[in-house]
C-alpha cells in the first residue's frame, strides 16, 4: 500500500504544510468542509452509529420492537450455525478466488507487456470484463453454466463430457461462481501489473542480459521480484474486495443450492429485509465489520514487517 | 500521479475507430427502433389511470396473467394496468415487504394466501374495503368459506383469492387401462388406503417398465412439503405455530407420513432420487403411469399431448385432505394511497375474477364461486375431475415464516432430504425439522 | 514453452527495452514468441467467448435460442426480434436515463463536495482540521456493505425509499476520492496561490481559478471513477428501490422477469445493451479511463 500511494502522490516537493500560515482561517475552512461534511455525517456517521443501536434492539422492517435488548443480538448470532456456514462460505470464495485472479492477471501481463502484435485486441479483452455491471456479467454466466442450452456444457458434451449443473450442484457451484468472478475482475489487476511492469528500469535487464541471463531466467530474476510490491497490494485489496462478495452469488446462484454459496453479505441482506430482523442483521454486520478490520490489520502489519526487512 | 505510466495501446487505430463507428452506428439505430416502438410503451387510453401491478407468475402463468390483464385494461378504459414480474420465492417476497415498507408500493399485487401472516399483521398490506368490493360485484358469499377465511387476519380481509392450486394426482390414461385400473367411467379406481395405492402404482410399473409414479423432490422443499402435508393433514394432524411456545405437532401422524412417503420412493414405484425437472420428463415420455404434482403443470401436459387424466390426491388415510395455496390480490402499504386509483384497483380485480375461467385453463381451481359453477367451468377436462379439492384443501400451518417460497420450507427439506432419498429415520428427521421451528418460534415475531 | 529467448532482438545493442515491453521494434518471432502469442490467443478467446456468445443469442429467435443442441449458426436465420422486443417494453430506456441521471448526479456531487474537502485539508488551516481529516481517512475502511440496513432504516425515517435521492445521496460519500484529491492539491506549489492571495483575491477565487484548472486530469479521473463505480453499483440501487420505473440498469435487469418464462435472445439482448453504454464510452475515453481507474482505484483502496 505505501508503496503505491506514494508512486500515486509521491509529490515533487514536499508540500508546504498550512501551519506555516498565520492567522487560522475558521470559517472559510469549515465552509470549504461543510457540504461535504453534511453529507459524510448524514449518510456515513449517522448509519454507522445508528447501526450499533440498531444491534442493541429489536428492530423489524414493519417498525416493531425498537426496544434495547442488550447483546441479546450479538449472542444469538454467535451461536447461529448460518452465519458461521455463511462466513465460512465467504473465506472459502476469497482462497478460491484469490489466487487464480493474481496468477492469471500475472500471466497476462507478463505475455502482453512483450509486446506481441494485437495489443489492442489483448488489453480489450482483459479489461473489458470489468467494466460490466455485475447484473450483465450474471446474465452471461447463467447462460454459459445451462446446463441443457449452456455453451460449456456442450464443449464438454463435445468431447464426450458428462453434462454438469454448474449452479445447482452444491459442490460446484462454488467453482463456477469464482470461474465468473475471475473472468469479470482480472481485468483491474492485469492493468496494474501491466502499469508496473512498464516501471522496472530497463537497465537491470541489460545487465542481466550482459551477464549472460536469458529471458526465462530475467522473469524470474527480475521481473517477479520486482512485481513483488503490486502482488502485495493486488493481494490485499483482492481478499478485502471478496470479503465482501454479494451481487454475482445473489445473482446467479441466490445462495443456493442449500446455502452453499451463500455469502455473508448476502446472509446480512437475507435476516434484515427477507426475515425483517434489521436489529439482528446489524449485529452480524458489527461482526462482519470486526472480521474485516482484523484481516486489514494483520494484512497490513504483515506487510509493513515485510517492507521493513526489504 | 505521473510516475504511473498505464500503457494504452499503440497499434489498431483504424481498428479502433471502426469499432467506435460500428458502435456509433448501432446506438443510433437502437434509438430509431426505440422512437418508433415508443408509443408502445404508454398504453392505454388518453386519462386512463396507470396502475402498477406487480405479482410473481411466469411461464404457462405468466403469459395466461397478461391476457386477463391485455383483457382488463381493455374493457375498463378508465385505468391501464402494467404487470411486474418478479423472480419467483424469496426474491418476490423480499421485495414486496421492503416496497411495503418504504410506502410507495405497487398498487396492487398478487401473494400466495399462505404469506399472509408474514405481512398483513404487520403493516405491511392495507385491508380492502368490503363494500367497495360488493359495489364492483365482488362479496364473501362468492368464494368457498375456507379460501376467504385465509385472506383474512385479525379479523379484516387483507386478499382477495384468485384461486385454489392443490397438489393433486395426475395420471396417463393410457398405461392406466393397460394396467386395467381404469373404472367404468373412465377414470381411475376408487383409491382409499395406502395398500391400494401401491398395488395400482405396481400395476403401472409393469405397464411402463420404469416407474409407475413420479414424483420430483431433491433440493425442493416446497415439493417434499406438498406431499407431506397432504399426508399428514389426511391423518387427521395438525399443527400449530405459535410464537413464544413450542411447536405443537403429531409426531407419530408425521412418521406415517414420511414412512409412506419412503415406502413409494423404493426405485420401482418411483425413483428414490428425482427432482422436479426429471420426474415432470419422466411423466411427459410415459416413464410413469402417475404423477404427483400441482394444477399448475396442466397445461405442460395439454401441450405435451399426453393421454391424461387428473383427480384430486385419493383420501388414503381416513380423512379426506389435501395441501393447496391461493394466488390472492393483495394491497401493498402506500402511506399515502389515491383513493381514484385505489377505486380502480377494485375495478380492476372484480374484472380479473369475473374472467378467471381463462385463469382456469392454466389449471388452477378459480376461487370465483360464480366462474367455478358455471357450464363452461364444468365443461373444462380435466379440471373439473379435481374442483371438489377445494373443499378439503388444506393451507399451511400459519406463522410469519411459513408459506409458499418461504423458508420453512426449506427448513423441511434440510431435515426430511435425507429420510426420502437414504432412508434414515423418518422420526429423527422430523424431530430435526421440530427443534428448527422451536428455534423459530422462540424468537420474537417480527411482525 | 521452452526456456529459451521468447524474443530475439536483432540488435543486442538497441537503445531499446530488450523484454518485456511494449514495443519490440522489428523483433523476430522465435518459435517460443508463436507459443506466447498461442496462449495470449487462448486467453483473449476465452475472455471473448462470453461475449461473442451471448451476441449470438441475442441474434436468434427464441426457439434457436432454446433447442438443442446447440449451434453457432440458427436454424432460422440471424434476427433483431429479440432486440426490437426487449426495447418495445420500453424498461431499458427508463433504466437507462435512470442509470444515467443518478450517476451524473452522483458524480456531480462527489467531485465538486470532495475537491472542496480536499483543498481545505491540503490548505486551510482551521480547528478541528487534523482529527476531522483523520475521522474521514479511517472511514475509507468502512465497507458500505455493512451500512446496508442501518441506511435502509434512515431512508424509511426521511421517507427517501424509492426516491431519486434516497440512490444518489447514500453514495456520494467518498473519503478515499478526497484522500486522492488532497494528496493533489499538496504537490501544487503554493507561491502560485499566494501571488492571488497578496492581490487580495479570496480562497474560493483561488481554488476556482487556480487550483481547479491544475486540476483538470486529476478531476477528470476521480470523475471517471465514480461514475464508473455509480453507474455499476448494484447492491444499494437495489436495496432502495422496488418502483420499476426508479430502478437502475443493473437493478432492473437482475430484479424484473419476463411474464414469458425465461427467454433467453431476449435476456441477452437485455444485457447486451445494459453493457453498451459504457463500453462505447471506454472505446472513446480508453486512455482516460484506464488512467483513472489504475490511479484513483489504487489511491482509493
């Protein structure tokens, strides 16, 4: 990350800090502030606060039970064997998902950045997909996982496959929905390794060329470790973005079969507006919010021990 | 910001462009289409007030709902009604209460009756108006006791059925008369105990070398539910859900039903692992000599041009009972409803009750007593084999979390899958399916 | 592929990048170069394949679309029906203009809110300043996800469900596009503001006619960035609208069915022109766009 942010904003010169002014300017501060000020207390501190009331209570959509219950709603969801299954679905599609969209984006990058005829075609391509709402890249995938009608049912019907229920079958529908997850995001990081590949001084690869490294050998001698920073950064901000993982499941699969796919954002939106109980979908979201707090800490602190020993 | 260099594409700038005017092109000619389709869109005629009707109908359904609407919006020039679809289940459900709740809700909607308790006591829908309705020619008097009564909650009358849809018994006339359980009136035999029901499904099977009954469940609450209950009420049980107590149900009526239940999944009276998709196909081809289903797949079987009879699910186990819902027109919570527009509504549903022998067509049994009694109604084969259902149909147990699409349901099926498909013990399963209720119901009502 | 030279220069000597770049001039293609450029190959077709096949479908009539087995080339001919009906019903253009006016909107006044924001924290100096920014920078952590219900229950209060504003105003709250902005307006040199400040013009005459004009490739991908992200946002549209004739383009097409039972042309004719629009507009704004996603999108995470 500060890697990142500096190359964003690394300025020129440093900066010259307000405190060298005299007089304090209050007011014209405070109205340069004040709309968006206005809207960052009403639509961001007052739902955040109003959210942590709302766990202590008994809130429903029809308006009944605001009365204070105490943590009776953090311990009834700490004991619920759905959200556990729900968070647990929600890690499982983070490793699935992770690890596939920085080696594939890698790969990508790695090829384009040769600078092969058709870099037009290839960038297209690969990015292409992100640019879609996540309702576009749901309908596409449904079509593609039909299991009658579906085009990857009939490759694989092609070459004397079975016929697969991608999305109905509980033990691939995991699979199917990171498959479309890659497909839709990879794009994003394959832009960024691309961007820093281009930043790699091209001396190091004279040098090594001098010393005799061939091409496959600088890919590993130079251009991996010096990607190592972006990995880092596409890592961290892959596993918070699939954390919080909600529109492609709720779409193609509702959760289903059996829950199997159910994230938990999803089950947030399903106990607050399908079971009414908008106390108790604040509490696991307070929860869900520690767990994302946790994993941004240990990602970065892991990080800085590592930018510190480089 | 500078040090990041993104590289943009060198080569194909001719390439480019032509997508860009390919493109270009195209939007253009999208919006051409659109101008002129246009007038389309706005229907109805000029003053006509437009009303939002939102229901969950798809399919053989859906297409049968835009024809009473198209036939609505015609006689009555006053309003022009625009159906919403919306995916069926949960999603529908979801969405309803939360329209329902911000207050700006559709105009009118259609619920299955059994949601009722999920949504009426709490707001979420507004009462009709009784005599409004009997001014448009709409009063009890016109609907079966027990279908009014379940559109009622705390004593106001929150939907208005459209109709009756039980689970009912389908069977191929064909391998019936070859099987020889064919009466002299053409239709089945007299079924009235489990013993009886076998032997005439053995008949079958030896007739299609298959399977003598169909019947689709896996990952399909509603399906393992629809049969259950059928079972289960014939025996005489309830069951009752009452919030802050425990569930008060008949265990031993349950275990009847699900070791009758196993008993017919055995691989040769039906498959010991069908789902709804495969046991509708197995059917269709004449894999089977019966079928277990909902009125709504009638038209499936009109189209398919099977040789096929219908009847209401034979009483096999003393009382006569079967499970059933109703597509009831319902009125969203507006917080601030127009009371013109809300008087179309009126006009609009006594409309869409007055012509649902269209509606019965797709299958369903009308809740119009004035449609079901009519010779046309009497006319129609094989609907009226089942219309005496509505007079022992049975809808679920009420609570705010059960229903058609709801999760009780799939509570059902987490507990009972695996009774039906291993053949684990049918009372640990339903026992299973008992503590989930409790933790239900130990909960406060949210509504 | 084997390990040896994927590329062969034909200079050693070149002023040129050797590997890994952009522009090999007058390379050689060794036989390892038609081995990457096969698996470039196989990667952009399987990146395409959906694409392609969902433009297929919606070029079929129904019945080609829904028999078996499947084929590139339909039975009856390729046919605009699916597109001529899709847009007969009138939703898409309604989602469309609604997609387009609350991104705008939302764009609008995140940018001009942020930027204001932004400069009083690089330049101002008030109370409050340093632990009001730090309040803004921590909330860039806080996942909108989590807000959903707490920010359901304050639209029902102020009565903003199914409401124009009950979508844009909930998004237009962006910390991190200030974070950005701000780490901007630092790097300008302040002798350009204070040569304004001396002729005795005011703060906002400086920001309007000195910082902003700085600013315009800066603004330009904050802007890009959250219309991207407000135009695609599925999860609030949906939650704060039920009205169809409210909804968005991605909130439309994933919550309104069709009466007819799934008809496949037509639904992917229905995502096809939902993807149009901004896909046009990336052909146009290529370099912009990638520029201010690379940028604000890292700078914003």
């Amino acid at each position: 990350m500060t890697t990142t942010v500096q190359s964003v904003a690394a300025a020129p010169r440093q900066a010259s800090r307000p405190a060298r002014r005299r007089h304090r300017e209050n007011g014209t501060g405070w109205a340069f502030i004040a709309p968006f000020g206005v809207f960052f207390l009403l639509f961001l501190i007052v739902p955040v606060v109003g959210g942590i009331w709302l766990s202590f209570t008994g809130q429903t959509l029809t308006g009944r039970g605001g009365d204070f219950i105490g943590i009776a709603n953090y311990a009834e969801a700490l004991a619920d064997s759905d959200m556990w299954r729900s968070i647990g679905n929600t890690i499982w599609f983070t490793v699935l998902s992770t690890v596939p969209l920085i080696v594939i984006a890698l790969v990508m990058a790695v090829l384009v950045g040769l600078g092969l005829p058709g870099q037009w075609l290839w960038r297209l391509s690969f990015f292409l997909p992100y640019l879609l709402a996540s309702s576009v890249v749901s309908l596409f995938w449904i079509w593609m996982y039909n299991p009658q009608l579906g085009l990857i049912n009939s490759f694989l019907g092609f070459f004397g496959g079975e016929p697969v229920a991608w999305l109905q079958d509980p033990d691939v529908a995991m699979i199917a929905i990171v498959v479309t997850t890659v497909w839709w995001t990879v794009g994003f990081n394959f832009l960024l390794y691309l961007a820093a590949l281009q930043n790699i001084p091209e001396q190091q690869y004279e040098a090594a060329a001098l010393d005799g490294a061939g091409k496959w050998r600088q890919l590993f001698s130079i251009t991996i470790p010096q990607l190592a920073p972006t990995t880092v950064l596409l890592v961290i901000l892959q596993v918070l973005a699939s954390l919080k993982v909600f529109d492609q499941i709720y779409q193609m699969t509702g959760g289903g079969p059996g829950g199997a796919t159910r994230s938990t954002v999803e089950y947030i939106f399903e106990a607050g507006f399908t079971g009414y109980r908008f106390g108790y979908s604040s509490a696991i979201s307070y929860i869900f919010f520690a767990l994302i707090v946790i994993v941004s800490i240990s990602q970065f602190t892991i990080m800085n021990r590592r930018g510190a020993r480089s | 910001m500078k040090e990041l260099r993104i590289p943009i594409g060198t080569g194909g700038v001719l390439t480019r462009r032509s997508v860009i005017a390919g493109t270009a092109a195209a939007v253009g000619a999208t919006w051409l289409m659109t101008n002129l389709s246009g007038c389309a869109v706005v229907g109805g005629a000029p003053g006509a007030i437009p009303l939002k009707f939102w229901h969950l109908l798809s399919g053989g359904d859906g297409i049968k709902m835009a024809g009473l609407v198209d036939e609505a919006n015609s006689q009555n020039p006053s309003f022009f009604a625009t159906q919403t679809v919306l995916t069926w289940g949960t999603p529908y459900y979801t969405k309803l209460a939360m329209a329902s709740a911000g207050g700006r809700a559709p105009d009118v909607a259609i619920m299955h009756a059994s949601r009722l308790p999920g949504y009426a006591p709490g707001g979420l829908l507004d009462p009709w108006d009784l005599d409004l309705l009997a001014h448009y020619g709409v009063t009890e008097a016109d609907f079966p006791a027990p279908i009014w009564n379940a559109g009622k909650s705390e004593g106001r009358v929150f939907s208005i059925a459209l109709d009756a849809h039980p689970f009912i018994l389908m069977y191929n006339t064909d391998i019936a008369a070859q099987a020889g359980v064919l009466g002299a009136d053409g239709q089945l035999i007299d079924i009235s105990t489990p013993d009886q029901f076998v032997d005439v499904a053995r008949k079958m099977q030896a007739v299609t070398g298959v399977h003598g009954l169909s019947y689709g469940y896996l990952g399909d609450g509603a399906q393992m539910w629809r049969l259950f209950y059928t079972f289960y009420k014939q025996l005489g049980a309830t069951m009752t859900l009452e919030p802050g107590t425990e569930a008060v149900v008949d265990e031993d009526a349950a275990v009847t039903a699900l070791e009758f239940m196993q008993l017919l999944l055995d691989d040769t009276i039906a498959t010991a692992s069908g789902d709804y998709a495969t046991a509708l196909a197995e059917f269709v081809n004449s894999g089977s000599g019966m079928f277990f289903t909902g009125v709504w797949e009638l038209p499936t079987m009109v189209t398919a041009g099977l040789p096929f009879d219908a009847r209401t699910i034979p009483t096999m186990f003393g009382t006569p009972a079967v499970y059933a819902d109703s597509h009831a027109f319902v009125l969203p919570h507006q917080n601030d409803p127009d009371p013109v527009k809300r008087e179309e509504v009126y006009v609009f549903v006594s409309q869409i009750l007055k012509d649902s022998i269209a509606w019965a067509q797709a299958g369903h049994i009308p809740a119009f007593l004035p449609i079901v009694e009519s010779p046309e109604y009497a006319d129609l084969l094989p609907q009226a084999h089942y219309a005496n259902a509505a007079e022992i149909l049975n809808y679920d147990p009420q609570a705010w979390f059960t229903g058609s699409g709801s999760d009780f349901q799939t509570f059902f099926a987490e507990n009972v899958q695996s009774v039906l498909l291993d053949k684990t013990d049918a009372r640990a399963g339903f026992q299973g399916f008992v503590r989930r209720l409790n933790v239900l119901l130990s909960k406060p009502n949210p509504v | 592929m084997s390990s040896q030279l994927l590329i062969e220069e034909r200079s050693a000597t070149s002023a040129h990048p050797p590997a890994f770049t952009r522009k090999p001039k007058k390379a050689r293609i060794t036989p390892a170069g038609v081995g990457a450029v096969l698996v470039l190959a196989l990667l952009a077709i399987a990146w395409l394949v959906p694409f392609v096949w969902a433009v297929i479908t919606s070029l079929k009539t129904e019945t080609d679309a829904g028999s078996t087995p499947v084929t590139l080339v339909p039975a009856s001919g390729f046919t605009f029906d699916a597109y001529a009906k899709v847009l007969g019903e009138g939703n898409v253009l309604t989602w469309t203009f609604n997609s387009l006016f609350t991104s705008v909107m939302i764009t609008l006044i995140t940018v001009v809110t942020s930027a204001l924001a932004a400069y009083a924290f690089s330049r101002l100096d008030f109370s409050g300043r340093r632990w009001l920014y730090a309040v803004v920078i921590g909330a860039i952590i806080i996942p909108p996800q989590v807000l959903i219900i707490p920010l359901f229950y304050e639209m029902l209060t102020l009565g903003l469900v199914d409401t124009y504003w009950g979508i844009i105003l909930p998004q237009v709250i962006a910390p991190a596009m200030v974070f950005v902005l701000k780490k901007f307006f630092d790097q300008i040199p302040i002798e350009l503001e204070e040569a304004a400040r001396v002729d005795g013009a005011s703060r906002l005459r400086v920001f309007l006619t000195i910082v902003l004009p700085l600013s315009r490739a800066v603004l330009a991908a904050v802007s890009i960035f959250v219309f991207i992200a407000a135009w695609n946002n599925f999860l609030w549209p949906f939650i704060v609208t039920n009205d169809t004739a409210l909804m968005t383009l991605p909130v439309g097409l994933q919550t309104v069915k069709s009466a007819y039972g799934v008809q496949y042309a037509q639904s992917m004719a229905l995502a096809i022109l939902a993807a149009l629009p901004l896909i046009i507009v990336f052909l146009i704004f290529q370099r912009q766009i990638i520029k201010g996603i690379a940028t604000t999108g890292l700078g914003g995470q």
